[in-house]
C-alpha cells in the first residue's frame, strides 16, 4: 500500500468515475495536488509560508486506507435504545424507513 500523497492520488484514480458532485472541478484539484503535493511533504520540499509551523512530513509518511462501507441497517442493528425516538439519517438524507413512524410524519 502507498503512503501519503501517492496512495491517496492512487485511490482516488481508482474511484473517481464512482465519486458524487463536479467531476471537472474535482480533476483539477486532483491535476493540482499532483503537481505540487503536500506543503513541506518531503525532505527536499520548498517551504511554504502559511505551513512553516506545521510538519505535514508524518502525514506524507502515513498509510491510510479506506475505511470499510457499511450499510445502514447492520450498523442500527447493534442499537437497541428502548423508549427513545429515532431519526435515521444517511449520507444526510431523512431515511423514513429507519426512523420512527410518528416522528417522520412531520418531516413530510
């Protein structure tokens, strides 16, 4: 698995056909943090003024993945709160089917 700028460039190649919102915008941030990576992100990098505090060395070091996905329902599956309303919302959308009856009413 890659680090840093590299393995984040990598995953996000691998999906941005799948990824939501303006595809033309999110390929030039994409073009531009290839260009220039992360401030101060490697040994030999020039310094940036507004980052001469903070060391993004660790972060250009680090392995991340993604975290793994979920589906709603196995996730409120392990929630048993007894006598308490529930609203349910994924992904920031009201999800009705999740949520209590009598609250979703007044959502609409």
């Amino acid at each position: 698995m890659s680090t840093g700028a590299t393995g984040f460039l990598q995953r996000y190649e691998a999906a941005v056909g799948r990824l939501p919102g303006d595809s033309a915008l999110r390929a030039a941030a994409a073009a531009a943090f290839k260009a220039s990576g992360l401030p101060g992100g490697t040994p030999r990098a020039r310094p940036v003024e507004a980052w001469k505090y903070t060391s993004l060395r660790p972060v250009a070091e680090a392995t991340f993945q993604a975290s793994p996905k979920h589906e709603a329902e196995t996730l409120l599956s392990g929630l048993t709160l007894l006598d308490a309303p529930r609203v349910v919302f994924v992904d920031g959308v009201l999800r009705g089917d999740l949520s209590d009856a009598s609250l979703t009413v007044m959502a609409g």
